[in-house]
DNA sequence: CGGTTTGTTAAGAAAATATTTAACGTTTTT
DNA sequence: AAAAACGTTAAATATTTTCTTAACAAACCG
C-alpha cells in the first residue's frame, strides 16, 4: 500500500469535484448552454462566490471568457452579482439550490417560447384571416388558409399552458404539486 | 388597389407558415436544438408526412442534411418514421399535439440529466468517502472532504424530483395537476 | 442475379461559434 | 488630478459545427 497523503487526498478531492462539474456541464449542454458555461457554472457551485480573476485562474482561460460566460449565465437566472465586503473587485455566486436553478431557467425559457409563438401566430392568423375574406379566390386557396389558420388555433391552448406550468414553476406551486419522491427519506424542503 | 390573385394568395400563405415555422425554429433553438433542425420540424408540422426528397426539395437542401435532421428530431421523440402505402421511400411524420412534444422532449432530457448526475455523484461520493475514512489525513483535508459530500448529499432531493416530474410528464398526470388557462377576457382581440 | 433506387456514411468545404489578445472606458485609490 | 485596477468591448484567431459532394451499402425491381 502506498502511503496516501495530504496532497493525493486533494488532488482526489479535486478529481470527483471535476466529475460532477463535467456532469453538470453536459446536463446544461442537454440544453442548449454552451459546455465551458457549464463548466463554469459547476466551478461556481463548488467555490461559492467568486471573482473573475478567480475564475480565470480556477479555469485556465481569459478574462472576457469569465465576463462573458459569467453574463450568460446571468441571462439564465444561475448566477447573481454579490458583495464582499471591502473587495473592490465584482463578486458572483451560482445558484446552489437546483430547485430554484430549475425555476429560474425553465420559467424563462417557457415564458420565452409562449411569448415568441404566440406573437408569432397571431400575426400569421392575421394575414391568413384577410385571405379568407377575399371573396376573388378559387375555393381551394381559400380552404388552404383556412386550414393552416385553425392548425395555428388548435396549438393556442398549448402555449396558455404553457405559460400557466410557467408561473406555477415561478411562484413555487409546482413542488407541492409534484410531489418529492426520495427512494426512502426526505427531510428537505423546497423554496 | 392591385388584383389579388390565387398566386399571390398562395404566396401569402406561404408566408405566413414561415412566420411559425422561423418562431418554431427559434423556440428549438432556445433547448439547443439546432435552427436548422427546428426549420425542419416547422415545415413537417404544416406538411404533414414527408419523404426525405420532398424535404429537401422544400427546404432546398441536401439529402444527407434532411437525413441527419430527421434522425435529430427522431432521437427527441417529436418524429417518427411513417407507412404510406405503395410507397417505396420511407415517410416521417412530426409529432403535432404540442403537449405531446413537450412530454416528450422535457422527459427525454429530464431523465437524461437525473441519471446522469446521480451517476456523477455517487462515484464522486464513493472517492470522498474513502477519503474520509483515511486516518492518516489533516483534519483540514478530510473536513474539506466532508463539505463537498455533504453538498453532493443535499443536491439528491432534487433529482428524485426531477425523475417524479419527469414520469408525471411522461404519463400525463401533469396536465390534468397544472390547468389549462385559457384568458377568459377576451378585451383585445384584433382584426 | 444485374441494374436501380433509396438512405447513410465519410471526407472535404463552408459557416458559425468560441476564445484570445489588445484596446477602451470607467471606477477607485492615492 | 493622476495613476492604477477592473470590466467590457472589438478585432483577430482558432476551433467546432454544419453542410455538401462523393462514395458506399442496403433494399427493391425486373
């Protein structure tokens, strides 16, 4: 048996932080945020609050990819501006508890797709309504508006929805809902 | 005022599904799926079943790209091969009930990101604990140790959620648990 | 079987994205 | 007010990803 000191102990320490940060980097790249966010995302998760600087030196890469990549993440709700006293330099901090990762990013990205759809659709509606007036057209362009107008109709309810699951993740009500489901015990609580 | 013949008509139409189809790609790309991806799910939805042919014909594409889009959109369950009959090509179809791509598409990603993590976490938790248990280690290491496996610890909760979440998707509890809110008012509606 | 058609894989070209270095503007400190 | 530190933006570079053409493999038809 080879002797296991204090340095092979960090170092192992380091290697399984590293596994759960490419973890939680490739589940972020699942959707759609970029590997090194990710990656930089896990660091912070582990580090607690943070510098650029420090991040910079954490992760080996330039500044403006810190700034950046922290600015991304800050577009996704997962890491907010933090004071540390007497430190002139900005601080940032990852959203640890993933209930709330999940609510900030999901709601966004719902609130974002029923909007855009939805805008989207009522102006398509609208140009295919004024085809449907026009009396000149052959009876079976006016039935293919008509058609394509109530496909975009029927996917209305979705996006209602959508924005209901939306504020039902915001305000928190969707964890009494769905209920916790550990393997045997629970002790924790969400939000 | 100019004539408005069924040309232009069909023209206008044709607009006015790009119109969904350009936001349908937008909102793909907002999960990470690509833009072009998302063009070619749009465009399924309006046509209907398809061969790889007629896509690349209406996107203007080529044939290896319809292929490896079409496999995409398979691997996130929203299409599915198709039969038509006395039809040699192969055929696909786009998943049209919206409800059923989201379960379909958050579930996939959902269960995905659950395995994957509690995997990460147990093989970083089983490096931890022999870290632990080593005697021989500052107390400063093994407490350093400790922290990170007590964070992994308290981060499982929420993947049990997750997969609970993800089985209601799937099985369809969550719609009948989250309502459907159409706006009851209806002060704007435009014309 | 041999010849065709269809779909996929491989390799190369093109495009998009990420990253870095350098320059800039702003704030803080002395 | 000047100097220094910090963060961001811009331009250039590098890398990755996507897309196409070409070669391949499998299914279908006579």
């Amino acid at each position: 048996m080879a002797e296991f000191g204090d340095d092979q102990a960090k170092a192992s320490i380091s290697n399984a932080k590293d596994l759960v940060i490419d973890s939680l980097a490739e589940t972020m790249d699942l959707y759609g945020v970029t590997r090194s966010a990710g990656t930089l995302y896990g660091t912070m998760y582990f580090e607690g609050d943070m510098t650029l600087d420090e991040m910079r030196d954490e992760l080996g890469m330039s500044k403006p990819s810190m700034s950046t990549g922290v600015k991304k993440l800050q577009d996704f709700n997962v890491v907010k501006k933090t004071f540390r006293r007497g430190q002139r330099k900005h601080t940032y901090v990852a959203e640890r508890d993933f209930f709330k990762f999940f609510s900030n990013f999901f709601s966004h990205k719902w609130d974002r797709e029923a909007v855009l759809n939805m805008e989207a659709i009522e102006q398509s509606q609208k140009q295919l309504h004024s085809i449907m007036e026009t009396a000149t057209l052959s009876e079976e362009v006016r039935q293919e508006a008509e058609e394509v107008y109530d496909i975009l109709e029927q996917s209305k309810p979705y996006y209602y929805w959508l924005q209901r699951l939306s504020d039902m993740v915001k305000t928190g009500e969707i964890f009494d809902l769905v209920p916790f489901h550990p393997p045997e015990d629970d002790e924790n609580e969400q939000n």
